[in-house]
C-alpha cells in the first residue's frame, strides 16, 4: 500500500461524498499514505450554506460556513471563493432568500451568477443537497404565533389539493399539540410526501430537541439535515420544495410555496372567501362560522377533546402571549424539587454542556419559580464519540481536562428554583 502515489490517493479521497468525522474515522484505519491523506481532508473539509439574494436590483451571494484549516480568510468576493481549494468545498444547500444571511456576504452581477458562481456550487454538491427556491416563491401563512393551547393535534397548514388518485396524498401538512400547558411547550409534526418529522423541545430553558422521523427517535443530526432540519441556539428550521417551518418550541411561523396559493388550508389560512364571506373547513366545506372552522381542523381522540381545546383557547387568552409560564394562580399544583443535571446546547457542528450541574425540573414538572445565571458551557465536536457519551450522562459534572474542547462561551439562562406538577 506505501507504494500507492499521494496524489492518486488525494485524487480517490477528493471524489468521496464524506464529512469530515467520517474522514477522521477512517484515517484511524487506513495505512499510509492514505491515512495521512484522510486526516488532511478531516481538517480541512468544509461545508457550505449557500444563499442568494436579490436585493434592490443587485445580486447577492451569502454563505454560512467556515470553520475548517481551509478556511481560514473568509472569502469576500467571487474570485476568492473560486480560487478556493475544490477538493475541500462541499455545499450543502442553495437557497433563493429575502435577505441576505450574516454579514459575510458579497455583490455578484447576474452574468456572473450563472456563468461562474451557479456552476462552480453545482459541481460541489453533495447527493444530500438541497436547493430551495424560496426567493419571491413563498407566501407567509402564520407568523410567529403561540397557537392555541390545545392537547389536540390542531392542523395548522397543509396541502388540501384534490389531484388525480396518484397525487391524492398531501405534499405537506403541519401540525401542533401542546404538551405541557404550564410552559406551553408543543410538539411539531410535519407530514410530507417522503417522511414524517416529530419534534419537541426538551424544556423552555435547554436548547436540544427530542426528534422522530417515520415514528423511530433519532438523535443523528447528519441524517436531520440531510432532509431539511437544521438545530441552532434553541430554533428548529424545516425547509424542503413546499414549506418552510420555523420552531421555537412554544411558537411557530411557516410559509408554504406559491404553488399552494389556492390549494392549501388549515388554522393559519383563515381567509374568508371574497365573494360569499366563507371559511373553509377541512373537508372542503363553507361555514361562516368561526368555532367550526377551528374545529374541523383538531384531531380529536381518546386522549383529548375539543372542549378541552376550547377552554384552554379562553385560557390562554387571558394569560396573554408575553406570559412564558402562562397562569400562576392556580393552586392544585404538586410542589416538586428541581434536579440537577448538565444542561445542553446543540449547535450545527458542535456540542455544547455545561461545565457545573444546573437545576432542572423533572419530567412532566415545570417551573414555578426561577433566577436568571450566567453558566459556563464547553464545546466538544458534534459528531465525536465523546458527545454522545456526555448525552447520556448528564447526571455528572464535566471533567474539561478529558475533553477536546473546541469552544467555550457563557450563557444567562433562567434557572427553576422550584417546581410544579
């Protein structure tokens, strides 16, 4: 094997569709030299979001990236980003967008666009990339809205297109239930054509979310944004051709393609008709009716009810939207102790935990009380061993010194002091 040329193996390593943890991983079990060529790759192998932006009659270019040894000057024009190194560019998506992303950004004139830049991203795309159109092509249908409190799955938008028998399934469909009325903390549920996605967030105060694709609970983040789902500081974004899904636990804003202008419905799309001054219902009814209008869209089922449903939408009314923990007058609440345990923060690359034990209330408890504290928080690579072995001991305190920490920061977080079942 030490005969093989370095460049032939740079050149097989170079067509690879791999992350940089899988290089990693593999140069641990490779002989030279190709070892050493898939660690160069784990270090310098980076992964792009790409969004392009018209803005007052100039093209914008966007991306989102850059934390590899390649990387290390951030480009600032097109000629920078085309005399980067291609062996170590991957993109993971292009997006159309409204407004450009961050600040790194740069001018791009339309014949640039498609003569250069256009091609040069295409040619380094992944099998799992994504291209949204999304520039102009989206209408907004809820904006950032708590929703109403109900235990029901409440349809919030979805594709009521009636095509032929083939294309009778919906593209999408987006859903919502409150799971724990205290903190108003609800689960997500987005249909498509391909996969089902559950979602839920693991408290108002831990920025890590439970998932389920299909019905199996995963915790492979790879995977999540390979169909569309990316994690930051606490917000769950969903994006594919029909519908954009923005999460924050408590509220929620989606936009759906334009494609869906006359052919979508649900609690976010309650237009009256112009001409009879009608809602329509789930089943493609009319009513003037507002009450049955919500209605039509709740999942009733044994486990809930749509009175339930009603009395909590007057609840909630009452307790107004700026109230994170919703009514505090009720007395028929249990008293519980919070525990303590490492609290979470997952990023797109990396895993962060706190370095000390934080209070937190136990499961199906909720927080009465609470004070506001800095805590400290160390980063460790999202995909490495060490990650998931601290996911599943969060019971412990953090030992730094065993760890290869690649970020630290602080965070004020809002701590329970005592807690409510």
């Amino acid at each position: 094997m030490d005969s093989v040329p370095y460049v032939f193996c740079d050149n097989v390593l170079a067509s690879l569709d791999l992350l940089r943890s899988d290089y990693a991983e593999i140069a641990k079990h490779l002989s030279e030299p190709w070892g050493s060529v898939a660690a160069k790759y784990s270090r310098n192998v980076e992964h792009f979001s790409v969004w392009i932006v018209e803005a007052e009659g100039f093209w914008w270019c966007s991306l989102l990236g850059g934390t590899s040894e390649a990387v290390r000057s951030y480009p600032n024009s097109l000629a920078d980003l085309l005399s980067m190194d291609r062996r170590f560019i991957r993109i993971e998506d292009i997006s159309l967008s409204e407004q450009r992303a961050g600040e790194r950004n740069f001018p791009c004139s339309e014949e640039e666009l498609t003569r250069k830049l256009l091609p040069f991203l295409a040619l380094r795309m992944r099998q799992s990339s994504m291209v949204n159109l999304s520039a102009d092509s989206t209408e907004k249908t809820c904006g950032q809205m708590p929703m109403d409190s109900s235990d029901c799955n409440t349809v919030i938008v979805k594709d009521c297109s009636r095509g032929d028998e083939d294309d009778a399934r919906p593209k999408f469909a987006v859903l919502l239930k409150t799971i724990d009325r205290r903190t108003g903390l609800k689960k997500l549920t987005v249909h498509t054509d391909k996969v089902t996605i559950e979602a839920e967030r693991e408290s108002t105060y831990e920025e890590i979310y439970h998932f389920r694709v299909n019905g199996r609970q995963t915790t492979d983040m790879d995977r999540l944004e390979a169909i569309g789902i990316r994690v930051r500081e606490g917000n769950f974004d969903f994006e594919n051709a029909y519908v954009k899904v923005h999460f924050d636990g408590r509220r929620l804003s989606t936009r759906v393609s334009k494609l869906f202008k006359n052919r979508k419905c649900g609690l976010c799309t309650m237009e009256r008709d112009s001409f009879d001054d009608m809602f329509t219902l789930a089943d493609n009814t009319k009513t003037s009716e507002m009450s049955r209008f919500h209605k039509s869209y709740i999942e009733e089922t044994k486990e809930c009810s749509v009175d339930h449903h009603e009395m909590n939408q007057e609840r909630y009314e009452m307790d107004g939207e700026d109230d994170l923990w919703g009514d505090n007058s009720r007395s028929d609440y249990e008293h519980v102790s919070p525990i303590e345990q490492t609290a979470v923060i997952e990023r797109s690359d990396e895993m962060c935990f706190s370095k000390k034990l934080v209070k937190k209330c136990p499961k199906g408890s909720s927080p009465k009380e609470t004070e506001r504290k800095r805590v400290q928080f160390v980063c460790v690579e999202r995909s490495s061993p060490v990650a998931r072995r601290l996911l599943r001991q969060t019971d412990r305190p953090i030992e730094e010194w065993r760890l290869d920490v690649i970020n630290r920061f602080h965070k004020s977080l809002d701590i329970p002091v005592l807690c409510e079942a």
